[in-house]
C-alpha cells in the first residue's frame, strides 16, 4: 500500500469515529470522551500490525501500512494525542504525574521512531543501531498500551469511560501480542539453532 493510501484509509476511520460520537453523544463532553477511547483503539490496531508483522514479515507490514508504517502509527497517534488533550483541558481531569511523565516518554519514541526510519533508509543510522532503537520502540509502546489497560481492568481509573468488558478484552488483546511475540522470537530461535 502506498504511504497515502495508508493515511487516507486512517484518517477515514478517524473522521468516522468522531461523526459516530456526535451522533450518539450530540457535541458534548462525552462525545469528545468516546472519540478520544475509539482513537486509542485505531492507535492500538495500528501498532498491532507494527509489533505483530516487525522484523521477518516487513512485506506484508508494508503492504498494510506502506513503508513508512512508524510515521503512519506517529499520525494516527499524534490524532489521538490532540483529542485526549483537549479531553482533558475541558474536562478538567488532574493528570497523574507519574503517567504523564511515562507518557511523555512514550509519544516521544513514537514521534521519533519515523525519523529513525528515514535516516536508516537514507544510510545514515546503522543497521545495528535501528534494530537496537527498533527493539526499544516495540517493546515500551508495547508496555504503555500494556498500562493503559491494566488499571482500567482493576477498576482503578474510574471515570475513563468504556466498559469492564471491553477493557478485559484489550488486556487480554495486549497480552496475547506479547504471547504470539514470545512464540515467534521461540520458534526462530528453534529454527536458526537446527540450521547450525
């Protein structure tokens, strides 16, 4: 898929989300509320793809996302970013420091991250160097998404709106990304040792 392509189709999903809000919530706090939680979502699927289809299947990572998937996941991320902003600036919400602080972190590799792509592919960063920022990408976006729904399934952020059921569910769909990770680091592992 082409980098435009890639784009339109999540700008498409974005704009439907939040005309699915207004018409379900009219232009109230709670619309805002609900665009932000299904962003997220689009955000999650997205770097589902990344971390799932990373490393040994980059050929159908880039048929999906185009071969610039770190800025379409940047794009799709930075859109969830002004809304969960503006959430809360209305909202009046207290941020919790030591979230924000691992959120900042977090938004900064993921901003980064196309960047490092771009300069890899031009020559510039070594091959070595990328795979090493690579692994530390995956793995801490991995871990944030992994936080942000472990205190909503323990009932410890309560006013976040969305469903114990559907929190559970993306838990568990986390979870199950980091288990299919494991098996697959596993199985070549398996693999390379029986070629020696």
């Amino acid at each position: 898929m082409t980098f435009r392509n890639a784009l339109l189709c999540v700008l498409i999903i974005e704009v439907a989300i939040a005309l699915l809000a207004v018409i379900n919530y009219g232009t109230s706090l709670e619309a805002l509320q609900a665009v932000t939680r299904f962003s997220g979502r689009v955000s999650l699927a997205v770097f589902s793809l990344i971390f799932l289809f990373h490393n040994h299947r980059h050929v159908k990572l880039r048929a999906i996302l185009s071969e610039k998937y770190f800025l379409i996941f940047a794009i799709a991320h930075a859109i969830h970013l002004g809304e969960l902003l503006a959430f809360v600036l209305i909202s009046g919400n207290d941020l919790i420091p030591i979230r924000l602080a691992g959120g900042f972190i977090g938004y900064a590799i993921i901003f980064l991250m196309p960047y490092f792509q771009h300069k890899a592919d031009a020559g510039k960063f070594s091959p070595k160097r990328f795979n090493s920022t690579t692994l530390v990408y995956l793995y801490y976006v991995w871990f944030l998404f992994f936080m942000t729904y472990l205190p909503r399934v323990r009932g410890e952020l309560p006013n976040v709106g969305g469903s114990y059921k559907e929190f559970v569910i993306l838990l568990a769909w986390v979870s199950t990304l980091m288990g299919v990770k494991i098996s697959s680091m596993l199985s070549l592992f398996t693999q390379r040792r029986k070629e020696r």
